[in-house]
C-alpha cells in the first residue's frame, strides 16, 4: 500500500466524470487498499478514485464508527429521502468548510472488492458522506452546493 497524492480544488481531473469499473483487477484492488490509506493518514472520512487522479467510480467512507471501512465500487444512490444541513468539509479543498443540504437517508447499490453486488442504507452522517464520495464521480465538489464557504479555522 502506499499514499497517492490528493488533487485539490482548480484541478480540472476533479471536474471529470468518472468511468464504470468493469473488471475488479489487481490495479482496482491496489487503488481501494490506497485510497483508504490516504484517506487515514489525512483524517478524511471519505476520498473517492478522481481525487487521487485516477477517473474510476470508486470511493472509500469511513465515519469513524464501529462500522469501520466502507468501500464502493460503481456505487449508485438508489433511494433518498429527508433533507438536512450540516458542515462539510474536503480533502480536495483544505482549510475550508461550508453548510451543504444532503439527504438524511440513502440507499446505496454497489459491489465489494469480490465483485458481489450489495445494497446498504445508510443515515445521517454516513449517507451524507456517501453523497459527498458520489458527487465526485461525477465532477461535483462541496463547494458547488455549499453556503457561507469559509475558512476553517484551526484549532
Ligand atoms: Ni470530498
């Protein structure tokens, strides 16, 4: 495993849509193994394959709960309901957070690392990172959707 390199916000790469992944290699396999390993070593709770530079639908959440890693390949938000506003932030744009609308709840349909094809539902937190990791396969950052954009301020 190693750390890839996180593109940050005005790299045009984060603004392309991501391709399906239609065969779980070694390469794929590789790829999740590091995305995670970023995203630990950043204190990320999610990082999908475009912000590592590699245009594939993959993402990688972790909430920080007993659930522990989560990983998605070709993840499609199939149902969604409720509606909440909460502070996000990103790796690809560091030092700045903002309010984004999310729903409260998702269904998501994707497949493991084995090729198995799952369903998961998800609330709260975790459905709003999902929607976060999912945004970004198709080009769309926090900052699209975010009101009073602002500097975080470190602690
Ligand atoms: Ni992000």
């Amino acid at each position: 495993m190693s750390l890839r390199n996180v593109r940050k916000l005005g790299d045009e790469l984060l603004r392309k849509k991501s391709r399906k992944i239609e065969v779980i290699d070694d390469r794929i396999l590789e790829l999740l193994d590091d995305m995670a390993e970023t995203m630990y070593s950043l204190d990320g709770v999610g990082l999908a394959a475009p912000q590592v530079g590699v245009l594939r639908r993959a993402v990688v959440v972790d909430i920080g709960d007993e659930n522990g890693l989560h990983e998605f390949i070709n993840p499609e938000i199939v149902e969604q309901s409720g509606e909440d506003v909460m502070t996000e932030g990103c790796l690809s744009v560091p030092g700045s957070i903002g309010e984004v609308k999310r729903p409260t709840y998702v269904k998501v349909r994707a497949f493991n690392r084995k090729g198995e094809e799952f369903e998961l539902e998800a609330h709260d937190y975790f459905a709003r990172a999902i929607c976060h990791e999912v945004d970004h396969l198709d080009g769309t950052i926090f900052v699209d959707k975010a009101e009073n954009i602002r500097p975080k301020e470190v602690q």
